[in-house]
C-alpha cells in the first residue's frame, strides 16, 4: 500500500488561525532564548502567507555588534540553550 497524503487538507490546516497562533508561540520562544543567551534585542514578525502562516525573529545586529553574533544567538535559541 502506498501512503499518498491529502495535500489539499494539510494546505487548508496550515492556514488556520491555532497554526497561526502556534508559529507565532514557536517564533516567540525562540526570540526569548536567543535574548537570554546573548542579550540582545529580538523580535517576530508573522504573517499568512499565500500557503501557509510564516514567521520570522529578527535580531538587532547593533547589541551583538555583527551579523554572526546574531546568526549565533538565534541558532542557540532554535536549540533552545
């Protein structure tokens, strides 16, 4: 037997307003933990995109001085150390 998935239900789920607000909880978590680890300044952004809820954490390259303090404090974050 071979598992074909339903694209059009999991397309029309990841436009509901609880994925929404669950991507929007994951951005926010991930914002948090690269501010503690690093001290920066973060934040998210999200929005429903065409197919589905996007969201993004935007860090403040001034506090981490470059862009690879931020790239690094926002990697920290996504493993959630």
């Amino acid at each position: 037997m071979r598992f074909r998935p339903n694209r059009s239900g999991i397309n029309s789920l990841m436009k509901t307003p609880e994925v929404g607000r669950e991507v929007e909880r994951i951005a926010g978590r991930i914002a948090s933990s690269a501010e503690s680890a690093s001290g920066g300044e973060f934040r998210t952004d999200s929005a429903l995109g065409a197919r589905r809820w996007r969201a993004a954490v935007i860090g403040d390259y001034e506090k981490q001085n470059d862009a690879e303090g931020t790239r690094s404090a926002l990697l920290r974050g996504m493993d959630g150390t």
